[in-house]
C-alpha cells in the first residue's frame, strides 16, 4: 500500500481543460527545436537533435453499446387468446421497427458529445440467441423489449455488463413490456426487487435523449474505473474521516495509485534545471501564456517560468506510467521548496491541456473529479467549500480551470498561492450566470450530495485565489443538513442526473437537494 499522510485544512489548487499556453504543443515543440519524449533521460541526450514528442495524451475510452430487439410473431389460434400485447405481429412489422431502431440511434449519436460506438443491431428470439449476445464485446446492452418472455431478457441481462431497456408507449408499435417490465422483469411476480443489477432507473419509455443521459454515465464509469493515477508523495486523504479514501478508491473505483517520492521528484528537477534547453522552452512557453488576452501577472515572472519547467516534470510521470491523471500530495509545502514555485499553475496548465490533474491528492473527492470530468466531458474545479447561507456558497481554491466550458479560456489574474503567498497560482474569472455541478462527497463512498447553481460573484477575499459565490439551486437547510467529506467538485453545466445514474451502479448513492 502506498504511503499516506494527513493534508492541511486549506490549500490552493484546482484543475483545469485544454490549451492554456495559446499556442499549440506542436508548434511550441518545434519552435523550440526539442522533443520531450525523453526528458527523463536529459541531459545525457542533445535537446536539439531530439525528434518530434510523442507525449502520452488524455485518455477517453469509446462506450460500446449493443442494441437489440426482442420480439415474437404470434400464431392466431381459434377460441383462445394467441397474442401478447404489442404492435409488432409479423416479420414486416418487425423489418419496419429495426428500420426506426436505426433511424433513432443514428439520431441519438450524432450529438452524443462523447465517444459512443453503436453496434450493428441485433435480435434475440430465443434463450440461447439471447445469451450469446450477453456475452458480446459490448460494454452496454440496449433491449427493445418489444416481446418475448422473461428468460430472454434474462439471459440477455448478463453479469458484467450494463443494460437498459427502452419500451414503446407513442413513439412507434407499442410494447408488451411497457405493460409488463416493472411487474415481471424488475419484480419477478413479486413485490421485492429481483433483477440483479438492473432497477427503475434502468427502463426507459419512448425517449431515446433519456437513454443517452444514462449512457453518458456510463461512459463516464467506464472512464473513472481503474483509472491509473500518479500520486506524487503518496495519495491521502482529508481528515481523519479521508484517512481509508486511498483503500476505499481502489476497492470501489478500482483506480490504480502510483507513488512517486519527492526525493524521486528532486532528482528530476534537478535533471530539468540542468537542461538549457529544457529551460530555454519553459521560458519561452511562460512568455506565450503571459502575452495572452485576458492575462495579468501580478507575482514573479520566475515563479511562472519555474512552474512551466515543473508541467514539463509533470509530463515526464504521465508518460511513464502511460497515463493522464496526477495529484501532487503536500502542495502547501514540500514541492514548493523543491520547485522554487508552486504547483498551482502546473496542474492548471495539465488540465487546460485535457489532462486531469489535482491537488492535496484528497481520495475523498478525487473519484468524483475524474467521474465528472468524464460526464461532463469539461474540466472540473476541486474547492474548499464554505458555509450554505442565504441560497448561496462561496467555493474557493489556487489552481482552478481556465477552460471551464472545454472551448474558451477565462480571464485569469496569476497571483501567489495564497497560504504560503508564493509561487503563482491563477485567479479565474468564472463566467456570471453560468450553471454549475457541485458534486459533495462524504468519507465513506456511500452517499455524496449534488446540486446544481449559478454563478453569480468573483470575490477577491483574502481566501484561495480562485473564488466564486454560486446560488444553491434547491434547499440551503437540505444542503446544510446533509453536507459531509469536505472538497468538493464543480464544473460547468448540469451533469447530476448522468452522474447519480453512474455512482448508482458503482454503489453510491447521490442525493439532489
């Protein structure tokens, strides 16, 4: 297990998506002449004659999805009922309904906004067709239950995969299982629950724009489990409540955490400093993100230089372990001496760039930034909340997102981290009336707390630097009532209910105020 410590109460810190230097990393690259595919081997090679980098990019892993439709072709028989209900009678009925399937998730997939594959549909009319399916290279099994019995959908409903049901009530032929699906597949003839993995969540009437809410979700499950994360000093976690956080991410998210020590990180900035060349681009990568519209520097222009050269340290363990996620545990303090600045504005310039890059290495909240990262397919915010009052709250920290909207960067002012009034750490001007996630985890993954809000203020207390008053979309006593961990996670737009269909099927239960 991997080493853990105690986190300070505060810090400033934060993540952020896509470009923040203005100029792309090719043409940044090739301007300065050097590739940083093996920085970790500088400066034992000649930064000049490197070739063009092949630098680890963000990770998004395509959702797979295999729709089928069940169905049955009923015989009339005299003097007995010899049809169930539902519009589809005969094979014509059936070759006009697979034509509408496709029409509709052609539709649905289009706008997606996330990398979806829809495989050819399929038919299951028997047990055994059935259970083959189940066992496909799918992630997710999409049932038109337009017929057939409960064994079908059984074996359809494999351990291992996820599955939603889509029923007809207008939008084409109805369904005998919009009749049926709560009574005999959810219920089994019973009152209690008796589809394992499978709830009322899981069926859906007529709305194929409901079905991709739900497959957004699991994109973005797909997405969170296993993720690997270099954890630099160990991960942790806040509080005594966030000291199990580390071991609960791996057992419930089953996230893979990579320890790199500081004296491991020493060596490398040395190694960086060492490189002229290394140093020359740094410099000159600090410059483009300065001449930017909407920049103001109001600390050293060497703490920002120092903390480009640092990003570039950053990209190194990303490579090695051939991942896109970071924490930096000990932020407030070790990594600034060792650095001569402070990580703020690196992991701000890692998640400008797609990455997913936080502070503290906080494992409380830390699974729901890389959930919501994927959900909203956005950059996240992971703050220090402040006390509800009045329908609003005030969430602050040092190294926010600039690319809130995952296209345009917000104005930032680059500031010192404000604890330990060092380094640079960017002040974002979060865009007024923007909607919000704010996602609140507790201690023990079982019931975090979401709610949605607008941005209403850019305060400029003497708090973390970047800092924003949102209103409380629902109930503040319900919110006050209910709050637990401490960080908490925000990012544009309203991703709850994508994001609460997920962590039901991870376990966890997500209460909307």
């Amino acid at each position: 297990m991997q080493a853990r410590s105690k986190t300070p109460a505060g810090c400033c810190s934060s993540a952020c998506w896509g470009g923040c230097s203005g100029v792309s990393r090719r043409q940044f690259l090739n301007r300065a002449g050097v590739s940083t595919a093996a920085l970790s081997a500088l400066p034992r090679a000649s930064a000049a004659s490197l070739a063009e980098p092949a630098r680890q990019q963000p990770i998004r892993q395509t959702l797979k999805v295999q729709p089928v439709l069940c169905y049955e072709t009923p015989k009339r028989r005299e003097a007995t009922s010899w049809r169930s209900w539902g519009g589809i009678m005969n094979e014509q009925d059936a070759a006009a309904e697979k034509e509408r399937i496709g029409r509709e998730l052609s539709a649905m997939s289009r706008p997606s906004g996330f990398p979806l594959e829809i495989l050819p549909l399929a038919t299951a009319r028997t047990v055994e067709q059935a259970a083959a399916i189940g066992k496909g290279p799918q992630d997710a099994t999409l049932i038109y239950a337009a017929g057939s019995g409960v064994n079908v959908f059984d074996a359809l409903a494999a351990p291992g995969k996820w599955n939603i049901m889509f029923v007809r009530h207008r939008s084409g032929p109805v369904y005998l299982w919009y009749e049926i699906a709560h009574p005999r597949f959810l219920r089994k003839t019973v009152d209690e629950w008796g589809q394992p993995n499978m709830d009322v969540d899981d069926v859906v009437v007529d709305s194929h724009a409901e079905v991709l809410v739900r497959l957004r979700g699991l994109y973005g499950l797909k997405n969170a489990m296993g993720k690997k994360i270099v954890c630099i000093g160990g991960p942790s976690g806040w509080g005594q409540g966030g000291r199990a956080a580390p071991q609960r991410t791996q057992d419930i998210f089953r996230m893979d955490l990579q320890t790199v020590t500081y004296e491991d990180l020493g060596e490398r900035i040395k190694r960086a400093r060492q490189n002229d060349a290394l140093v020359k681009r740094s410099t000159a990568a600090a410059g483009d993100y300065l001449r930017q519209k909407g920049v103001r520097l109001e600390t050293s222009r060497d703490f920002v230089t120092r903390a480009f050269l640092l990003t570039e340290v950053f990209r190194d363990l990303l490579d090695e372990a051939q991942t896109d996620a970071l924490t930096v545990n000990h932020c407030m303090g070790t990594i600034m001496g060792l650095s001569e600045t402070s990580a703020c504005l690196p992991l701000s310039i890692l998640n400008d760039e797609g990455y997913m890059a936080f502070c503290e290495s906080d494992f409380v909240v830390i699974p729901s930034g890389v959930l919501l990262r994927y959900t909203s397919e956005k950059p996240v915010f992971l703050n220090d909340p402040t006390y509800p009052h009045d329908g609003i709250v005030t969430i602050a920290h040092c190294t926010a997102p600039r690319k809130l909207d995952g296209q345009r960067l917000e104005p930032v002012r680059i500031l010192t981290h404000f604890e330990s009034d060092y380094g640079a750490a960017p002040k974002v001007e979060f865009r007024k009336g923007m909607v919000t996630t704010n996602l609140v985890p507790d201690f023990s993954f079982r019931k975090w707390v979401g709610f949605t809000g607008d941005v209403i203020e850019n305060p400029f207390l003497p708090i973390c630097r970047a800092q924003v008053d949102i209103t409380i979309k629902g109930s503040t006593r319900k919110l006050l009532d209910e709050m637990r961990g401490f960080h908490w996670m925000t990012s544009y737009g309203d991703h709850l209910r994508e994001t609460g269909y997920a962590l039901k099927k991870a376990g966890i239960e997500l209460v909307s105020i």
